[in-house]
C-alpha cells in the first residue's frame, strides 16, 4: 500500500513547541550533596533540593539566588494539575495583563537529562525552554523554572502512553531525516514533481523503519509507574526538559498556588510573587 504524499508536505508546515556576590559561598554549596534553597512567596515558602547530578542547573540556580535575581519575579503561568512556571525576569512590576513568558537572562543551559532517574512526578523541580523547533537541542532557560503538579494516572493509561511513545520512534525517524532534506523538498514541491517527492519519501521511509527498529521499546520504570500512579505527575514530559530538583517541603503552598484563578493566558489574576531565594544554610 502507498504511503500518503502528504506525509512529507505536512512537516514542511508543522513544528512541535512546548513550553520557553556569594562566589565563595557557591563553591562551598557545590560540595553539599543535594543542596537546600528555599523559595519565599507571597503565599508561602517552598524549600527545593537541587540534583548533584546536574551540576550547570544547580550552580546557575544558586548563582542567580544570590544575586537576587528571582526577587520580585512572578509565578507567571500555572496551569491546574499540570506546573506552576516562574523566574521571567520581565514580570518584575508587571501590569496587569501584560504577555509574559519571554524575559531571559541572555544564555541557555545545554540540556542535563539523568533519566529515568529523575523524571516528572509531582514536585519535580525543572527548567523551562523554547520548543523543539527552534531549540532542537532542547537546552533550558537560563532563568525560568516550574513546579509539577500534574495528576494521578492508572495503569492502563500508562501503558497506553508506553505504546503512542513506541509507535512514535517511526514518525521521529521520519521527521528528523526529512528535515536533511528540506531545500530539496522545497524544490520539487515548487516544480510540482510529485513523483520525486513520493520517491524520496519512500527512501526516508525505509531508512527511518531501520533506525526505529534498533531502539529499543520504550517502558516506564517500577519507580515511575509507582509515583505516576500514587503522587502523579507529567509523564508525556520525561527525557524532554532537564529536571534538576525537587520540593522537600512546602508542597501544600505548590497546590495553593496552582489552584488560583488565572487569565486566559494561564497568568494568576492575582500576581502571586516570589519575595526571594536563599540557601539554606
């Protein structure tokens, strides 16, 4: 059976996005195994652990603490039984309504996934980024953050996430071969050379079932099964944004924060404002 053209005309057109002073006291912290930060907000304060095992999110974290760089900045989006997003330096003093989001602190953090060790159940603490289109790499914010909430999930509903994923690796096969080729799909689209695409379709297709079938099938772990199913979490986010902490203690002012009223672009009506982040000590 033919494989629809369109296959290779679709991605021409689609993108996956998602989510976008103390020198001596930070070395001294970067040999404490899972440092301590505690994050004070207007509704309650929130202490983290951050990771030893991914040390660039770690040490920015609390480089940008000390310098107070989180002082005055906003959960700006939170999203029930999903995460509560903060650290856009831009929503300092923000007015209401004001789109926020975008603020950064001028670099990006390469990716740090130590996974399926550290994944997305409930509390995780992880860094934010630009989606896949234009961070291929998926490197994280230098700055904004978010807190899972996510929900609790059955098995079945998992193991059925465990077979979209599996049957996934063709068409991310497919879609990242195919993006090599672009300017020449955009040529033999413009002369109109259908034969020509649905040939190298074939080609890429062929290639793309070889390199799925050498990974190997994608399963949850015992742990994540046990947390996804009790706690919960996001799980459709594993292996995709570096999770490098986690709450050890203020999870009741996480689920406060989550369950405010927002505006249509997820932003609390009520700002709810980080007052500052310090380590603890």
């Amino acid at each position: 059976m033919k494989r629809n053209l369109f296959i290779l005309l679709t991605i021409l057109i689609c993108s996956v996005t998602a989510c976008r002073s103390g020198q001596k006291k930070s070395e001294k912290m970067e040999n404490k195994k899972g440092t301590l930060l505690k994050i004070e907000t207007s509704m309650g304060d929130i202490t983290v652990k951050l990771y030893d095992e991914t040390p660039k999110h770690r040490d920015n974290f609390i480089k940008l603490a000390e310098a107070g760089t989180y002082e005055g900045t906003l959960f700006h989006r939170v999203i029930k039984e999903f995460m509560i997003q903060a650290g856009d330096p831009d929503s300092k003093n923000a007015p209401k309504g004001k789109m926020l989001g975008s603020g950064d602190v001028g670099y990006t953090l390469p990716a740090e996934f130590v996974y399926p060790k550290y994944f997305h159940k409930k509390g995780a603490l992880c860094a934010a980024r630009q989606g896949d289109d234009v961070n291929p790499k998926k490197e994280s914010s230098g700055c904004q953050f978010y807190i899972v909430t996510g929900k609790v999930y059955n098995d079945s509903t998992l193991l059925g996430m465990e077979q979209q994923m599996n049957e996934g690796k063709l068409t991310s096969a497919f879609n990242a071969l195919a993006q090599k080729y672009m300017k020449e799909i955009y040529k033999m689209r413009k002369a109109n050379d259908q034969d020509g695409l649905y040939d190298l379709q074939e080609k890429l297709y062929a290639q793309a079932e070889a390199e799925a079938a050498k990974q190997p099938d994608f399963h949850f772990t015992p742990e994540q099964m046990k947390a996804y199913t009790t706690v919960g979490g996001t799980p459709h986010l594993d292996n995709q944004y570096t999770v490098f902490g986690e709450v050890v203690d203020g999870m009741d002012v996480v689920d406060k924060i989550q369950r405010v009223k927002t505006d249509r672009s997820d932003r609390p009506e009520e700002d709810v404002k980080i007052i500052k982040v310090v380590v603890v000590e």
